[in-house]
C-alpha cells in the first residue's frame, strides 16, 4: 500500500496539484504517512580497520626472537671454531674459540629481503654487525667474546646483553686453584685440579682466601700505594660525601680464555665449547632484579670506563662498597659471598647478607651507635628524620626506609 501511496503522490505532482518542496521531500522521505525510516536502505556497518603489524627495527638484533620463537639452537648461526681464531689471538695465547660474528649465509637463509633492502648508506639489518655498514667499509665490531683482546683499533658495539651467565660457582671452589702458591697480579693465571674438600677451611684462619677466587676475580684499578684515591677528580668541598674510589670493584672473565683452560674440546670435560646454551642463558623479565646504582651519579662523577660502569650497574648489594676499602682485603670472600647457594642467573642469591658486615670484633654493625657501628649510626638518622639518606654503602637504596633485614642484626646490648 506504500508503494501505491506513493506512485499516487507522484502523479500529482507532476500533473501541478502539488507543491514542488512536497514532491523532493517525498523521493527523500517517503510518501506523507508512512513511518520515518521505512524506505531508506540499511548503512552498512564500517569495516574494522585492520591492525597494522609493528615495525620490526632490524638493526637491533634479537636472540630472543631467534631462539625462542624461531627455535633455532646456536649453533644454527655460531659455528665453532671460526675461521679467524689463530689471528684474533696469536702464539700461545691462541685457542679454537667463537671469534667472530655469523657467516651472510646464516642471515641469508631467512632476511634476504632486509639485506637487499634499498637502503642507504646500507641495510639496516647489516649496522648488527658492521661498523659503517658501507660498501667500501667492510669492518666489523669485535665480537663480545673478545674482551681480552685489545689494540687493533677494535669498535666494540655498545649494547644490553640478553643473556645471563650460569656459573656454578660452588662445584669450581673444589677443584680451581692457581699454580703458582701466592698470586701476583702481573702473572697470567692457570688451572691445577686440587683435593676435594677445603683446605682453606682445615686448621687455616679464615681470613685467608680460597685459591679459585683470585683467578677470575681481581681488584680493579686499585689504588695501592698510590696517593690517588679517587677514580675521578672530586670537587674541593667534598667532604665526607661520597666520591667512587679506585680499589671498589672486583673483575669478572670478559671472554671464554679462563673457563676453555679447562673446558676444551680436547679435554673432554663437559660443557664443551660448542656447548654455548649451557652457560649462556637468555634472560627473562622477572629475572632483573634492583640494583643500587644510578646514573646519572656516575654521569656526575665523569664515570666512562665501561668495566666500572658495567660492575656498578649490577650491584644488587652496597653500590658503595669497596673490595679494597680498610680490612676488607684482609677478608675471606667466603666470608661475605655465600657460594653454596649462590646462582649467578638469580639476583636475589647474589646479595651479600648484612650480618657479614659486622665481624668478628664489631665493624660496622655493635651494639650502640656509641661503639662506633656505621650501621647502627646511619638507622638512628633515619629514625629520627626518614628523609635521611644512608650512604656509607648505598648508592640509591639508601633512600628507601631501614630494610627490616637491618634491624634484626644489630645485636642487643650488655646488661650494666
């Protein structure tokens, strides 16, 4: 019945009964009386807009994407030796070793379009590898296993590692030790297997030290006997505030040269070489853990080596404390460091426990403050004003309030 509504309408106005408004209103609206909205043809619903892919930035190499999502195992990229390893290190120093970056070939197999890529000067893909990343430039960064190599006008790539190191430091503190009886820094460093047990620990005081710490662990830049105590120039009204100083870090292997002495393909004792994911673990988020350390402190102190920058970072502990401060030489690292439970992949393992901070005679944990304890000094600031910042041993967390972990320690006082 509309639709002969309509047509009738129409009609009309053609023949001039109707007004020519009426008739527009009626091709738009329909014919007078029929219900809005009937006549008019559906809008078809808009489509989703299709969700882009993110930019996948390939001049920042992934393992993760690699090992994780693309199941590859290492040795699918890292062959071992690699062919430049007798000219990286020569004469004695030379080991078979992973010495260099990934052949094209590896990339090819699944990035040839990003290596074909018109791009200028190159790639992007290729800057992962290369330095300039041109054609007539060919060089390329050092690899991260090299630590130990130096001159050669090496460029290292400045980058965030993705793995962590599992070192079972307890199995080596058995069987490690040097060669020689006393450790001179100047030597190079050796392996001998020793008894199974702890001779350092039988009818030896404690403060004498393990002989496996010493051979991946020195005192970086220490001062000695030198009259320069800081690492960088500090300000004239210092004071007592904290300034880093040499002597405060502890070195740690930079490259396969200690642990392949025994670890080689020829010795048979497992891992081997090849064996790269036994101690290259990648890492995951809730594996980082709060480090008491900040930048832009160092950026203040003109901090640049990348050694210190590097230990600093990592502090899990007393971002202040240092290895060759007062006594601390003369200490057992095992008296501090708890090796049996220590796993280098957990952060939380690695945090010194306060209670090794008060020794034997007191140090820095008594009874009082009055018997000269730092800890129980730096708590009686923060009680009595909780902006007070310790800084003795921290860097940022002494910021935050007393640790309960602090308290605990601090032994009760005589009775009068």
């Amino acid at each position: 019945m509309a639709a002969v509504r309509l047509v009738t309408f129409l009609v009309m106005g053609f023949l001039g009964l109707l007004p020519s408004q009426l008739i527009s209103n009626a091709l738009v609206y329909g014919s007078p009386g029929e219900p809005q909205g009937q006549g008019r043809r559906p809008k078809k619903a808009a489509k989703p807009a299709a969700q882009k892919k993110p930019r996948v930035d390939y001049s920042k190499f992934s393992h993760n994407t690699h090992v994780t999502q693309e199941k590859l195992s290492c040795d699918s990229c890292h062959k071992f030796p690699t062919k430049n390893w007798k000219e990286v290190r020569t004469g004695d120093a030379a080991f078979p070793d992973v010495a260099e970056f990934p052949e094209h070939s590896s990339c090819l197999n699944c990035h040839r379009q990003q290596f074909f890529a018109r791009q200028r000067p190159a790639p992007a893909i290729c800057s992962n590898c290369h330095v300039k990343a041109t054609p007539r430039d060919t060089t390329r960064f050092v690899f991260p296993s090299l630590g130990d190599v130096s001159g050669m006008n090496l460029k290292t790539r400045e980058s965030i590692s993705e793995f962590g190191i599992g070192f079972p430091h307890d199995k080596h503190l058995d069987v490690v030790g040097l060669t020689r009886p006393e450790f001179r820094q100047d030597v190079a460093a050796g392996f001998i297997t020793v008894a199974w047990g702890r001779p350092w620990m039988v009818g030896q005081k404690s403060s004498e030290q393990p002989k496996s710490c010493p051979v991946c662990h020195q005192t970086y830049q220490p001062q000695g006997t030198s009259s320069e105590e800081y690492v960088t120039t500090p300000p004239k009204s210092l004071g007592d505030n904290f300034w880093l100083k040499k002597g405060t870090f502890q070195t740690v292997p930079n490259s396969h040269a200690v642990c392949f002495t025994c670890h080689s393909a020829d010795s048979g004792i497992a891992p081997e070489p090849k064996d790269c994911n036994v101690c290259h673990k990648l890492l995951q988020a809730d594996q980082k853990s709060t480090v008491d350390f900040d930048p832009k402190v160092a950026t203040e102190m003109g901090i640049t080596d990348r050694t210190i920058l590097r230990g600093w970072s990592r502090r899990v502990s007393a971002g202040a404390f240092r290895h060759e401060g007062g006594q601390h030489p003369d200490l057992s690292c095992t008296g501090c460091h708890n090796v049996t439970v220590m796993n280098t992949l957990e952060p939380k393992t690695q945090k010194v426990p306060v209670l090794s901070c008060g020794g034997a005679e007191g140090c820095h944990i008594t009874a009082t403050t009055d018997d000269g304890g730092a800890l129980n000094f730096e708590i009686d600031q923060k009680k009595a004003n909780p902006g007070f910042v310790c800084a003795k041993c921290h860097i940022s967390f002494g910021k935050e309030p007393v640790p309960a972990n602090h308290l605990v320690v601090i032994p009760s006082a005589p009775q009068k």
